[in-house]
C-alpha cells in the first residue's frame, strides 16, 4: 500500500458520489456536521440513501448496494417487510397518537415475557433509554449508586465507554472492568461489593468490534454480582437476535433485568427492559400492589402505536424463535466463509463475532478484548471499506455487518467476491 492509497480513495469516493456531497454541505448550515447520528459519519462524508428495497439500499447519485450493515442490527427484516408495513399502514388509519392505553401494547409484552423468559416488561423509544431505565430500576431497588461497566461496552450515547468512560456520559458513579479478563473483573466486584448497585453487561461487545464473551466469564460475572446484591443488567440490545431467547441465553446465564432495542421495532423507535417480577413491581402503580412509593416512568411514546404494532408482528410472525436459530446458524455459516475469504490473501485482516452480527477487523487475528481491537490498521481498515463501498457492498466504517432476513444466498456469494477482490487489490498495490 503507498502512503497516499487512503487520500486516493478518499477522493474517488467523493467522486463518485456528487449528490451526497451536496446534500452534506447544504445539511451542515442547520444540522452539526450535516448529520444527526455521529455513528453514520465517516471522511470525506457518508453516503446519503435515497431508498431501499429487501436487502438494497440505493443512494442519491443512484448506486445500488447490498445492505450488509443492516442498520447496525436495527434493520433484521431488509426495507420491505410487508407484514410490518401493512399492519402499522392499518392501526394508523384507526389511531395515531392515541394518549390511552391500546391492546397493541400488553399484546407485545406478552410476546416479549414469553420469548425472553421475563416476569414483567416496560417500553421506552431507544435502547439508551432502557439502559438507563433499568439502572434506575436498580439503584432504586437497592439504595445504592455505583454502576459496574466494560471497557469497550456501548450502552448509548451518553453511557459510552470505548475508552473508559466518555466525558459526557450520564453521571452515574461507574466502575469500568475489564470485558473478558474475569480476575480483575471479580476482584472489583469484590472491592465495591457495599455499592455495586448493578452490572452492565453485553454478551458480545457490539460497537466494541464484535467481541463476544464466554459462558465461563458471563457465569463468573453473574455469580459475583448476585452474591453482593447487584442487579445484573444483560444489555440485548442488539443480541436479542441470536439463538430462541437471545445470547445470555445461549451462554447459560440468566440477568436479573435484559434491556432490549433495535429491530423488535421492525424499523420504529423501540427499546424495552423487563425481567424480575420484585425489581419491575417498584413501577406497578396500581392499588392492589399497595406500595409505599412507586418509580414513575410516564413517557409520550413509549407505548406508541406504530413501535407496538410493529414488534407484535416482528416477534410473534415474522421473526419467530425457530427463524432466530436458522438465522443465527446462518450468519455463522456466513462469518466462516469471510473467514475463508480473507485468509488467502496476505493482509492483516480477520473477522470476529456470533452468529448474524459481525465485524472485519484489521488486524492478523480476530480480537478477544477491547484492547486487541484498539491496535487494528485504521488505514488498511478504511481501505477496505472503501473497496467494499466501490464494489457495491454497504457495511458500516468501522467494519461492522449483520445479515438481514431477506439477503438472498446470490447477494452473500456477491459480498464474498467483493471481499476477495478488495483484499486482491489492497495486496497488490
Ligand atoms: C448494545 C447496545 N445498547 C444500547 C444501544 C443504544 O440503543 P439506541 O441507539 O436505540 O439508543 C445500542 C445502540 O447501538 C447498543 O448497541
């Protein structure tokens, strides 16, 4: 690779993508950098999407891609999900913002309680807010205020920890561990076992680079949190795809709250957290609970008729328990082949992840922590991105793909061929 490979590609790229920059300098007089999603940005600037159909996107200079990002896993059912689409087009036409309870919203619950083996469930309209709904579920419960974190976990926006914790996260007093090393996780624990209000935890870093955890270190994490009183938050957000019940499920392990988001929306704001009947009661306001004190949790949209209806359909037809274990099989399948791909060539390129949701990473070997991923080439990895980008396969910057439901086998053969092609190019130059 020559040192002005990456400035080449840069301004092909721009090149070829006229309307978007356009879009971008007029977007940036009233929005902040033209966007209003930090993750979508990239230099020189991220492409704009004019629409999508099944598992295509296509921009405003008229590229057609196949959408292997899957909207960071918000998008399992491709951009034209009919199920979803008609039913929320026909509870529109009856009720739009309804200020009321609808059936719609105990329905999804129910769908929720008995796919996820949770006692109780409540909605927010993001997974940043589940998040920070069970961690007040949690201090409330135990009248304590210290939050156990990992290095590299991604909770939202402002419960951000690539580098230890972000400077404008919410203000909780966080204790950051370190993801997959259990010694040193276990003996913090223990040095904040008085104040550990709970730990938050995913089952595979997804923002992080894909990096999964084992059943060893998960069950470990759960045991040493539950001895000294901590409620352990299984953060699912983008997991809850994988296998019958999502990935704690897999690994064998049970939280005490799971927070949920992204395609159980079936494409509408969605977040949820559920799970111990004792913990969720503190929000139960009615008279028979007789409480002395209830959590207040009011929130215009969180039962939202359109983010209702939707997940009633994403759970209980279109993406039931039996599609999520063939999912899940495939995307392994999928991850092998990538694998396959780039161990031809010699690159330091290598893929981590589980099951539908992965990442290419820069670096000669998949990373099992944070730390591994924090050496990879940011050269080579933008590169490669580009090179996807050129050959007509969408992924996110930072190397991330998830498979959606409607990719068809003919789209993954192509992503396979772009892949061999690119890393083909990168070695010769
Ligand atoms: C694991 C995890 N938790 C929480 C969130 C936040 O969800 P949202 O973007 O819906 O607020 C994300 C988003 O990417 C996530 O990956």
């Amino acid at each position: 690779m020559a040192a002005d490979d990456l400035a080449k590609a840069r301004s092909d790229f721009a090149d070829r993508n006229p309307e978007s920059r356009k879009y971008f300098s007029e977007a940036r007089q009233y929005l902040p950098g033209g966007h209003t999603r930090t993750v979508l940005t990239h230099a020189p600037f991220p492409l704009v999407f004019a629409s999508g159909e099944g598992s295509t996107l296509t921009d405003l200079d008229g590229h057609t891609y196949i959408d292997m990002l899957g909207d960071y896993t918000a998008g399992l059912l491709g951009h034209s999900e009919h199920r979803v689409i008609d039913a929320v087009t026909a509870v529109l036409k009856t009720n739009a913002s309804v200020g009321g309870i609808h059936p719609a919203e105990s329905r999804l619950a129910k769908l929720m309680c008995e796919r996820f083996a949770l006692d109780r469930v409540r909605f927010t309209n993001s997974g940043t807010e589940a998040n920070l709904m069970a961690i007040t579920t949690a201090m409330q419960a135990t009248g304590r205020k210290r939050i156990m974190v990992f290095h590299g976990g991604y909770h939202g926006g402002i419960l951000y920890f690539a580098s230890g914790a972000a400077p404008w996260n919410a203000p909780y007093e966080f204790v950051v561990a370190p993801y997959n090393d259990e010694t040193e996780t276990i003996k913090l624990i223990t040095e904040n076992a008085e104040s550990l209000a709970a730990v938050v935890i995913e089952p595979m870093l997804g923002s992080g680079g894909c990096v999964p955890t084992s059943a060893e270190f998960a069950k470990s994490v759960f045991n040493a949190a539950k001895k000294v009183g901590a409620v352990v938050i299984a953060d699912e957000v983008m997991t809850s795809r994988h296998g019958a019940h999502g990935m704690f499920d897999l690994l064998g392990v049970k939280a005490d709250i799971t927070t949920f988001g992204k395609y159980i929306g079936g494409g509408f704001s969605f977040g949820a957290f559920g799970g111990r009947a004792d913990l969720l009661d503190q929000f139960d306001t009615s008279p028979e609970a007789n409480r002395d004190r209830t959590i207040s949790h009011a929130g215009t949209f969180n039962n939202n008729i359109s983010s209702m209806t939707a997940g009633c359909v994403v759970l209980g037809e279109v993406f039931t328990a039996d599609v999520a274990i063939d999912h899940m099989a495939r995307g392994d399948d999928f991850r092998k082949s990538v694998a396959a791909v780039l161990s031809k060539h010699d690159l330091p390129l290598s893929v981590s992840g589980f099951g539908s949701m992965m990442s290419l990473h820069a670096l000669a070997h998949a990373p099992e922590s944070p730390l591994d991923v924090a050496k990879r080439d940011d050269k080579l990895q933008e590169l490669v991105f580009f090179g996807l980008l050129e050959r007509g396969v969408y992924i996110a910057a930072r190397g991330m793909m998830n498979l959606s439901l409607p990719l068809a086998d003919d789209q993954l053969a192509k992503v396979l061929d772009a892949l061999d092609d690119t890393a083909r190019s990168l070695t010769r130059n």
